[in-house]
C-alpha cells in the first residue's frame, strides 16, 4: 500500500506494522532457542551409554546335523550407564538376541524402556530362546572346532532405538547397536545324562556400542 493510500487507511497501516513486528520478533525468539540450544549440544556433546555383559548362562544348546536346525535356551545379564553429567537418555525400543557365527540363533526379547538420568545405571536379565532355528550347515564344523578347543564364543546383540534429552529439549530418534561377547566354557560329558556337555560363562565382558 502506498503512503497516500496509508494517508486513507492510516488504521490498516498501523495494525499492519504491528503484526510484522509481532511476527518478526517470534521469529527472532523461535532463532534464538533454537540457536542456544544447538550451542548447548555441541558444549556438551553427549556421550553414548556403555553396555557391560555382567552373566550369561546356556541351559540348552543342541545342534542337528542332518537338518542343520540349532536349539538354544539362554539367560543373559547385561548392564547400561549413562555416562553423561548433564544428558538423559530416553530407550524408546530395546531387543536383545544371541548371534552365533554371524547367524541369528534366537528370536529378539524385548527389555523393559524408559529414561535413564545422568549416570544411572540399568540392568537387565532377559532369557533368550530359539527353537529349532535354521542354520548353515558349516556351524557343525564350527561347534567341532569350539568342542575341541573347549571354549564357545556366543554374541549377545541389542538394538534399538534412543533419544538424548537436554534440560526441557529432547532430540529425534537414534538407533542403537550393542554386541557383546560371551565366552563360554564347555565341560564334556557333565551333564545329567553323561554325554551332553555343560557351559560356563568365563568373565564379564565390556560391550561395543553404536550410535
């Protein structure tokens, strides 16, 4: 509008700039949080949570040779701290499963989520089952191998998904990658019925975490 129309519709002017302030001001604000709280990320750049396999027990593991199928019945106590002093961490989906030899040998558990605050620790002990699960046929050259050697190394995996949350600010969702070894010692022929062997798990193990 020009200033001789403005001149006639001095009222529509005024109201006019008022708005354009009114929405250049929001907007100066709305730039301003947004830029405070990106400063504020990059001065605390959180750090991702770290996994520990505390226990982890087989109290099944059979492999069919002519049909190549693996039975696995397994429990697993895992730990998670958030080390950040300012930081929380929301677990939006958690599920955790064993991987032998790079295949999937149980179905994914479901853990229990929810927020974990700054330096809290969480633990789980989820049981992990796979009935009858397909596998390559080579296993059976890796399980001699792990019978004659003694030792049994089983992956215990979780993935899923996160979210860092800052004072009020919560971030979008990140996935979550964790594999944990679980070396397991195999004692021949000290099961009930004489020939199946027993597993016992050797050491607590740190966790590769990835975010």
């Amino acid at each position: 509008m020009s200033a001789k129309s403005c001149s006639h519709h001095h009222g529509y002017c005024h109201w006019k700039k008022r708005y354009r302030y009114i929405f250049f001001g929001a907007l100066s604000f709305i730039i301003l949080v947004l830029l405070a709280i990106f400063i504020t990320w990059l001065v605390l750049r959180p750090s991702k949570p770290s996994f520990y396999l505390q226990d982890a027990s087989i109290a099944q593991f059979n492999f069919t040779a002519g049909t190549n199928l693996l039975t696995a019945i397994m429990q697993v106590t895992v730990s998670s701290r958030n080390p950040n002093d300012r930081i929380g961490i929301y677990y939006d989906k958690l599920d955790a499963f064993a991987v032998y030899q790079e295949q999937r040998i149980t179905t994914s558990t479901e853990l229990p989520t929810g927020y974990q605050g700054h330096n809290d620790v969480v633990v789980w002990s989820p049981y992990l089952y796979g009935a009858a699960v397909p596998v390559t046929p080579y296993l059976s050259v890796a399980l001699d191998q792990a019978n004659a050697a003694g030792l049994l190394l089983v992956d215990i995996n979780v993935e899923g998904r996160l979210r860092w949350k800052v004072g009020t600010w919560t971030s979008g969702t990140y996935h979550i990658h964790v594999s944990c070894p679980a070396f397991m010692g195999i004692d021949h022929g000290s099961g009930s019925n004489g020939d199946a062997p027993s597993f016992h798990f050797q050491h607590p193990t740190w966790c590769s975490v990835d975010v």
